[in-house]
C-alpha cells in the first residue's frame, strides 16, 4: 500500500470513528434512576449499558489517537518502521492494524 492510499484509508477510518464519537457526545446524558419507574434491577441493566458505551467511547477515542499518530508517522517518513528497533514492519501487519508501531519481536 502506498502512501497516499494508506494517508486516505487512515484519514477515512477517522473521519469515520469522529462521527461516532460526535453522535455519541450528542446523545450521552447522565443516567437519570427514576425509582418510581424502573425497578432495582432495570437500575443496574441501565448503569451496565451506560459504562459499556463509555468505554466504548473511550476506545474509541484512544483509536482517534493511535490514527493521528500514524497520520503524523505518514507525514516525517517514519510509517511502516518500528518505533523501537527501527526495523521496517511487516506489511501484512499495518494491513492489519495500520496504526501499529512495533515489529512483532518489539511487540512482545
């Protein structure tokens, strides 16, 4: 893969995780425990379903970064080499996972 096809595949994969952090950010409000509606149970199937989303979130996020970081990688000419022995990374595995910055010996 080249630069610019692997530039336009990473930039489309944030474009796309923003908007479903942006949706998410509309439409999370604080959990509101009615006890007068729902019972115990519903309370904690609502909370569980809650901290799901936000860590879904979370991950989410996190993946956002590890994008900028292959975006900048892309842009000073170090994409595709591992970030600690500086050997260049298998392609199958930025096939994989394009945002990835060790060889697997590194990885381990």
């Amino acid at each position: 893969m080249d630069d610019a096809s692997t530039k336009k595949s990473l930039l489309s994969l944030k474009a796309e995780l923003q908007n479903q952090e942006d949706a998410f950010q509309e439409t999370n409000k604080p959990l509101e425990l009615d006890q007068a509606r729902l019972g115990r149970l519903s309370r904690m199937d609502a909370m569980q379903v809650q901290e799901m989303e936000l860590e879904t979130s979370r991950r989410r996020v996190l993946h956002i970064s590890k994008i900028d970081g292959a975006l900048m990688r892309l842009k000073e000419g170090e994409y595709g080499y591992c970030y600690v022995c500086g050997e260049e990374l298998d392609a199958r595995r930025l096939k994989i996972d394009p945002t990835t910055t060790r060889c697997l010996y590194c990885a381990d």
